[in-house]
C-alpha cells in the first residue's frame, strides 16, 4: 500500500516561525507535518501537508486539528475509508 497525504487548506498560517512550530493532529495523535506555507496558486491561501499514517486505514471519522505558533484551529471532521 502507498502513502496518503492529507492536504489542509487556510489562512494566515504561512507566517509560521518555524515548521516546528506547526502541528497537526489526528484523534489527539501527532501527524507528520511536511510542509506549511503559501499555497503558490491562489494569492492568500496558505496550505498544510500532512502524511497520514497507514493505521488510520479504515478509521471512519477522524479528527483534526492544526496548532501554529501555539495557536489551534477549529477542529475538523474527515472520514477515512
């Protein structure tokens, strides 16, 4: 099985001062954060990759949440088949 990247669109978070500082998680889990900045397409959308790890295989709904700079988003629900 290949690897899947959950990719997390937004704002404002492009600004990040390190990507140490940029957290994703998942269920309350750490995720692999590969990439946190400006979205290169469309002017003021900042993007967030993400790899998803191969346990979440058939999790159904998952939460996730995006901490920058010691500030967190809203969470969000996705559904993993």
């Amino acid at each position: 099985m290949g690897q899947a990247f959950l990719l997390l669109y937004g704002t404002g978070f492009r600004h990040h001062i390190g990507l140490n500082n940029v957290k994703v998680t998942i269920n309350g889990a750490d995720a692999e954060v590969l990439f946190a900045g400006a979205q290169g397409e469309f002017v003021g959308l900042d993007q967030c990759n993400v790899r998803l790890s191969p346990s979440l295989a058939g999790s159904g709904e998952i939460s996730i949440a995006l901490t920058v700079d010691s500030k967190t988003s809203n969470t969000v629900k996705a559904r993993i088949k």
